[in-house]
C-alpha cells in the first residue's frame, strides 16, 4: 500500500443540506513535508524533517486534570486498592542539571510503586542505555527510523534482566524518555514561541517509540513516559494524534499514587488478561508453534516459496467480523506482511497473506481448499465513505463478464462502526448479539446464535477476554489448548463470558448500582449504522429479564469508549474535530499479488498497469467510482486469482481515498465515454462532516504526492475538481517511478533521476520537475529493452499535449489512448527475459526541510550561529506575534526590514544569470548544456523554456 502524504485538497465548505451536489470544485491546502518513511527513502537525517512535521500540531496536552485523564485514556474494570504510596521513596532524589542519568533514578521509585501488583501483571523495568530497536518488520527495517529509549518496560508478568541483548520491539509494552531537567518537558507552553528544534526532538523521541509499539504488537493505542527532573508526563498515541497528561510530581504523594494508578490501569485493560495492556487489540494475538505447525501443514507443497524469509513472530492470528451481522466471525493466520505504511498518524495501512483458520469454522464461501487470501487493515478518516462501500458499488454496477482487474471483497468492515454498536448496547442496555459485550449483563441476555454456516463453534460461544499471549511472548502448549477450548472447541454450548475477578482486597460490587456513562462528550455516533446493527440482532432487554440492579460493573468504572475508532481530537479541542479522528477497517479480498517494484520482468510491469487501466475504466465507466489515489502501491502484479475469474495480470486496489457518483451511471461501456465526458459531476457527499464542513475543508486528498497531476500540484489549481484525467496521468507517473528506480536507464542523473522528477513537498517545484520531464526531448533509454523505452516515448507524448499550455486546445487523456499505448507494445515480440527489479538504493539527502514553525538544525557540520540567525528568529517571532497571532499588520520595521532581503536576492539572482528552468513551451527546443567536465548536462534539457530561448 502506498505511503499516504499529507497532500490534502479540501471539500468544499458550503456543502448542500441534502448532500445531493458534491461537484463544486474543492479548495485546496499547502502541502506539507510530513512523511518520515518516503522523505528520499533514507533511513536517519534524511527522515529528520518527516518526523518533524509528523508531530507537529499533532500532539496535544490535556486540559483536565489527572483523574479525568486515567479515566478518559486508560479504561480499566479493576479499581486500584492498593494502600497510598509513602511520599519518602523519592525524599533522597534529587535531579541536577547536565546529569542526564541522574534521572534514571525514577526506576527505583517505578519499580516501589508496581511491587504489590499481582505477579502475572506486575511490569517490571530496565535501562536501555545506547541499544537501538529497529523497526518491527526486518524486510523494511532498514527504511524506518531507530528507536534509542531511556527505560524500557517490560511485558506484564515478565522480569526483565539489567541489561537486554538485543532488544525488540515484541519485548516490551512502554518506553520511557528521561531527562534532567523539568525545563526539557516539550509540553511546556512557551506563548508566542515557535516549537525549538529541541522540543520537536522530544516529541519526535516518544512519537518513534510509540510507532515501533503499535506496529510491533498491532496495538491500538500505544503510552509513552516522560520523566523530565521530577516531572512525569504520560503521552498516549493513537493514529490520529497523540495527548498527553497533566504534569504530575514525583515528589508529591498525590503524583506517585496517579503514577502508580496509571500502571495499575495499563495492566488491568477493560479486555483481556494477564499479560495484556491498555492498547491492545483483543482480535490479534501471535501465534503459537502449534499454528506454525498448522500452517506449514495447511500451505503443503507451497509452504517453501510462501514463507521463504517470513519471520513468523511477525505473524499474527486475527479475527475478522462480517460487517451486517456481529455475532459471525470468522479466524485467519496471516503470515506475511507485504505491503505497509508506516507512518504514525495515517491510515497505516497493512496488506497480508492470509489463510483461513479451519479450526475455527468452515469455509463460508464453500469450497474445501484452502486459499490463501489479502487482507488488508487500515485506518481510515472518520468521514470518508468505507472502502467497502465502494467495492459493494462494483459488485453490483460491473458486469460479471467484464469483472476483470478488480478485486472482490470477501468478508470484514469496520470494526470502528461495530465496536461503537458495542459500546451503545452497553450503554443503552440491550442485548448484543456478537458474543463479545462490554458489561456481564449484555453478555449473559444473549440468545444462542443460530447460524448454520459455524458447525465446529457458534459466533455467540466466542469469549472476549480468551487468554492468550501478546505478540512477541514465548507462546506455551498451554496457550493453544486455552484458545481451543473456546474458539476451536465442538462444544456448540454458548459459554458465559468471564469478568475478570476484582483485585485482591478490593471490596465486592454485588448489589452496587453501576455507574453507566452517558455517551462520551464531543463523539458523534453513525446513527444509520448503529440502528442497522439494532435491528439485525440488538434487542431491548426486559425489565423483569435485567434491572439496574443486575448490571455488575465494579464501582467507579464505565463503559469504555471504542477503542477501534479514535476518540482524542474530540476529547482534546471538541466535537467538531470528529472530521479527525480515525476508524479502524478490517476486511478480506480474494487476489493476491506483488507490488509493482518487484516485478519479474518488465513486460509483467507493463501488462500489470496495463490491467490496471482497464479495471480503472472499469470501475468508473460502469460504477461511477473514482479512484483518486492511483500510485505505486495500489497496482499489484497478479500472483493468484480465485478460480472462475478472467485472467489479468495487474490489479488496481484500495478504494480508500476513492469518490463516487451519486448514482451509477446508466451507459454502455464505450472506452473513452460514458461519465467520463460529463463536463458536471454529481458526487456523494462526505460522512459524518455534520455542521462542521469548514473543518472538513481540510481533509479532502487528491492522491499520494509523487504521483499527483501536474494539474493539481499548480498553485493556480485551487479550487480544481479531481477528474478522471488526472488518475491516468498517475498511471504514467507510475511506471516512470518505477523505471528509475528499479531498471538500468541512462537518465544523465543517475541514481539521482527520480529525486530530479519527483520532487517533494513543494507544490510548485514539483509541478515544474514533472512538466521538465513532460517536455524534456531527450528520452529515457532502458539498455537492452526498446520496448519499455517507447513506450515511455508515447506516454511521453500523450502526456505533453494533455498539459500543453501554450496551444488553444489541449488533448486530454483517455482510457483508450493509454490502453491502446500499452497493447501496441506489449504485443511485440522484443521484450527481454529475465529482467527482473533492481532494489532501489536511495540517494542521501542532505537538507531536510520542514513546515513552516518547526526549525530543524542547519545541514551544516558545527555550524556556529551568527548574529543574523539570532535577527532572523527574534524577527519571525515578531511577525508571529504581531501578525499572526493577534491580526495587526507588520510593523514598519520588520516590513522595511524583509524588503531589503528580497532586493539583495532579487539582485543576487539577476547577477547569476538566466534560469534555465523549463517554462513548458514546447517551440523553440533548447539543447541541454554540457557539464564543465564534459560528462553530461549542467541541467536537464527541455522541449521549451519559455516563450524566449533560455528564459
């Protein structure tokens, strides 16, 4: 799946009550620098401004206080009764400044607080010195930025040794970040102050470690700790942002106790037990040598090539819920991870390859083989249309016939929707149906499941709280034979779903009327969803059958919020930034294939993306479905299709970012008709936006940067609607990533070539680097391979007169031009053999930019600050005060001031002479210049710089 950027077009702010018209053009917004995992794909410094920008106004601090803040982010069924910590166990601490380790001292004080916790839960702590943990995923390992943390934290239940030989990720469930000094708390407001470089390195510190957790064990919600001097902050990461606590004071006995509180909630989680934390997803476990076993078995002869260098403590066994009906799910073994976004607050999307687990239930599609499966997981924004949504459009709208290129979905939805129906039913009191209820009452109301299609276990049988190891435990025989007598038994008896027991001590809650929240403040539940899960199978529960008095929550909890979708923009600045937040997806398709950056040869490249136009025609001819996101990740080569489908090579795949008409269109397919030649669309309009449309402006994208249209990338653009001309231009932009980055080319950049074309961050600058390509006369040779050089000759071709500004009539891409491009050479007989990729080895990158209010470090080694550095920031902070903040003009000075500037750089660049920037033109065809070393081209040449020779 392809990295997402923040590349965002906005909708349009004055949305239709009805939402009948969506095709009022969008505003845009600025495009950021704020991916750490495709920042040039280099692995440290390269990444610096990426991570920057990843946290930037993205981490935010809780108002409220400290009680609050444990019961919002750390839901727990087991009030703490423990005794109060004695305040002398941190009398004899005392932090100093430039004594860094002085403030791993806490550990004595962490180590006190946890001593009387049961031991299958009590965590226990280590220094982590100067080890690294590498990114969780060794395949893409190198790409991912090193963790360094301070402390680490174990497992609960598990002692960790003084020193760990190298850590993994899998080992522990938190990290902690010390530092001397309470003024190194990047928390801290400093009013009228741009965030320092030494702040943003903080947040940057937690926000890795907090990545590194959550993909490691598939969590979702990850804590970090900061302990600055005496001051302790908890910072809890989701995929939508980060929020962090109040101070607390270790030196005070109301700090230590909300200290000790926190981990006493951490590992006591709502759902789950022993060995499970707060964060965790209840559906995914690892496996277990028996599943290990059980799969080899299941893959027979294709065992060896499916799992050759699969790390199966990578592995995970998940459960998948259908989406109409919550009391069926179904279980898989997914054992290999072949595509995945790293990036923290993003979709994070993870492809698998997956199997059915047969022991669980049978095949619901019929069929006895087991095949192997994609599933995907992702996160997508709350109001955008589910994916799903778009392949049921497919389903329906494309004719079986034609059904070619595009991929069906099996089973799953968003577990986000379902786990809200969970929490209203425990709210509301009503039955729910799906075996897994949050409150003992729910749970024991449920009637027996009756579907015929689970023979070995009914859904209603499967216990929320199974008890099985977290990922990256040692698993037991134990654990298998655990999870067997509950979700792989014969028993088809519904089994009562078990609460986990007070803690020692803790006084009895029987008879105790509970204290059932209302729903969360600053949510907005999908009504429509939750009244089709009603009336599928949730039920008022009778008085006489359940009464207040029934309902057994221990004393001081509530019905927790859903952890599948994310809750912390709303909790955290108001109900209208619902736009933000997050909903977890989940679902199973039937075509497995490998990303395109793996081909085998390049006519498999080409036949795949030639497919994959097709499948795109497809989609929008017949279901007025709108890709938007077409790029490098969402074209697979086709490895296996099921049985009965037509042949294809490629496919194009994740509907994610996709738009849709209102209505399908009612045409014939016509290849390069149809929708396509309407001058007006009429798209469905956004989810969940409500009353909050200006919000939403903001969350509208046009698809993943480097493969945007030039069109959308121009500032002038604003306010341009997302066409299907603009996908196919990403279809080329595609291919053309590809053949510099994995083939032998003789682009005079080199290795370079790709950095040139594809530029980053800068609207415009990447606008003219594609439009320099678009224009350029000299083609891209492939040694040994004259079929993929002209073909990128043609695309070449199409692509200029598509964006030839300086003709009365442009011609616009079609689906039957490309198509009828990639037939004309695919079917020649020249191709060469065997020329599989070639693993890309990315450029360094020496200057990192970031957004605007993050300052970064200068690229230069030890370089001293000058008295213009120090004008420089006193005067942006001047205009960030003045001018930005309060609204008043700059003041005479600071105008003065920036005038002077840009007259010496205006002089500067006239000194320096002409640009040799390509200005699009394609009359008038200059020469490149040579290099003084007589080795290539100063700078690459152009099919036009401008209307003057040169200019």
């Amino acid at each position: 799946m392809s990295i997402s950027t923040g590349s965002l077009s906005s909708y349009h702010s004055s949305l239709p009550s009805d939402g009948s018209d969506m095709s009022t053009f969008t505003p845009r917004t600025k495009k950021s620098t704020n991916d750490p995992t495709t920042h040039h794909d280099t692995k440290q410094k390269g990444q610096e401004a990426g991570w920057h920008s990843e946290v930037y106004r993205k981490i935010h601090t809780y108002k409220a206080d400290m009680k609050t803040y444990l019961h919002d982010f750390v839901p727990s069924n087991t009030p703490c009764t423990l005794d109060l910590p004695d305040v002398s166990i941190a009398a004899t601490w005392a932090p100093e400044k430039g004594k860094e380790r002085m403030s791993y001292e806490p550990l004595k004080i962490l180590t006190h607080l946890v001593s009387e916790f049961p031991a299958d839960r009590r965590p226990s702590f280590c220094i982590g010195g100067e080890q690294l943990l590498h990114f969780p995923f060794s395949e893409c390992a190198s790409k991912h930025q090193d963790a360094k943390p301070d402390l680490l934290v174990s497992l609960p239940g598990q002692d960790l040794p003084v020193k760990v030989e190298a850590p993994q990720f899998r080992q522990f469930s938190m990290f902690i970040e010390a530092k001397d000094l309470p003024g190194k708390d990047p928390f801290t407001e400093r009013a009228g102050r741009r965030e320092s470089t030494d702040r943003s390195k903080r947040l940057v510190q937690l926000a890795i470690g907090a990545r590194g957790l959550m993909f490691a064990h598939g969590h979702l919600a990850a804590f970090m700790l900061g302990i600055y001097g005496d001051i302790v902050r908890i910072a809890r990461f989701d995929h939508a942002c980060g929020v962090a606590s109040p101070p607390i004071n270790l030196h005070t006995q109301e700090g230590l106790r909300s200290v000790q509180e926190f981990f006493w909630r951490f590992v006591h989680p709502w759902e789950g037990g022993p060995g499970l934390v707060v964060g965790c997803d209840p559906t995914v476990r690892a496996l277990t040598p028996e599943d290990c076993a059980w799969l080899r078995e299941q893959l027979g002869h294709e065992a060896d090539e499916l799992l050759e260098g699969v790390d199966l403590s990578e592995a995970r066994w998940m459960k998948v819920y259908d989406e109409d009906d919550p009391a069926k799910v179904l279980a898989y073994i997914s054992f290999k991870c072949i595509e995945l976004n790293a990036r923290l607050f993003s979709r994070s999307t993870m492809i698998w390859l997956s199997i059915l687990d047969t022991r669980f239930c049978q095949l619901p599609w019929g069929g006895n083989e087991v095949e192997v499966h994609v599933i995907k997981e992702s996160w997508r924004q709350a109001i955008r249309t589910p994916e799903q949504a778009f392949y049921k459009r497919l389903k329906e709208t494309v004719p079986e016939e034609e059904r070619v290129d595009l991929p069906n979905l099996l089973y799953g939805g968003d577990l986000g929707r379902r786990d809200e129906a969970r929490q209203e039913a425990a709210l509301k009191r009503k039955v729910w149906p799906g075996g897994d209820a949050l409150a003992q009452d729910t749970a024991a109301a449920r009637p027996p499941a009756t579907d015929s299609s689970f023979t070995r276990n009914e859904a209603s049988s499967i216990p929320p709280f199974f008890s099985v190891k977290p990922i990256g435990t040692q698993s037991s025989e134990s654990s298998l034979t655990e999870l067997t007598q509950s979700d792989m038994s014969g028993d088809n008896k519904p089994k009562p779903v078990p609460v986990p027991p007070p803690a020692s001590g803790a006084a009895s809650t029987s008879g105790v009327r509970p204290r059932l929240s209302s729903r969360p403040s600053g949510s907005q539940w999908s009504e429509s969803s939750l009244s089709e899960l009603t009336d599928s199978g949730m039920s008022d529960v009778d008085a006489d059958e359940l009464g207040p008095e029934d309902t057994e929550l221990p004393q001081g909890c509530s019905i927790p919020r859903p952890m599948h979708k994310t809750y912390s923009w709303r909790l955290c600045c108001g109900e209208k930034y619902e736009v933000n937040e997050r909903s977890h997806m989940r679902f199973v398709i039937d075509t497995v294939g490998r990303p395109l950056s793996r081909f085998q040869r390049t006519k498999d490249l080409a036949m795949a993306i030639r497919d994959a136009l097709e499948g795109h025609r497809l989609a929008w001819e017949y279901g007025g479905v709108l890709h938007k996101d077409v790029s490098s990740g969402n074209i697979l080569i086709v490895v296996r299709r099921r049985p009965g489908r037509k042949p294809s090579r490629g496919i194009i795949h994740d509907f994610d970012y996709s738009a849709m008409l209102a209505k399908a269109p009612q045409v014939e397919s016509t290849m390069g008709a149809g929708p396509s030649s309407e001058p007006h669309f009429v798209f469905r309009r956004p989810e969940n936006v409500g009353g909050y449309a200006e919000v939403a402006n903001f969350k509208e994208r046009t698809g993943t940067y480097y493969f945007m249209a030039m069109d959308l990338l121009h500032p002038q653009s604003e306010g341009m609607l997302h066409e299907p001309r603009h996908d196919l231009e990403s279809f080329i932009w595609v291919l053309l990533w590809i053949v510099l980055r994995h083939t032998q080319h003789k682009h005079w950049q080199g290795a370079r070539a790709c950095e040139k074309v594809f530029k980053y961050g800068d609207d415009y600058e990447a606008h003219l680097a594609k439009k320099g390509w678009a224009n350029d006369d000299q083609p891209i040779i492939i040694e040994g391979n004259g079929p993929l050089t002209d073909l990128l000759r043609q695309l070449q071709e199409l692509l200029h007169e598509a964006n030839n500004f300086y003709v009365k009539k442009r011609v616009p891409l079609t689906h039957k031009a490309l198509i009828d491009a990639f037939d004309e050479v695919i079917a020649r007989d020249d191709w060469p053999e065997d020329d599989r990729a070639i693993p890309y080895v990315p450029p360094k990158t020496d200057h990192p930019t970031a957004p605007k209010g993050v300052l970064l470090p200068s690229p230069g080694k030890n370089k001293k600050r000058t008295r213009q550095d120090d004008h420089d920031e006193e005067e942006a902070i001047e205009e960030e005060n003045g001018s930005l903040e309060s609204g008043v003009s700059e003041s005479a000075t600071t105008k003065r001031r920036r005038n002077s500037r840009v007259q010496t750089a205006s002089r500067a660049s006239k000194a320096a002479g002409p640009s040799t920037r390509g200005s699009g033109r394609r009359g008038g065809r200059s020469q490149p210049k040579k290099a003084a070393s007589g080795k290539g081209p100063a700078s690459g040449g152009t099919r036009g710089s401008g209307k003057k020779k040169g200019v």
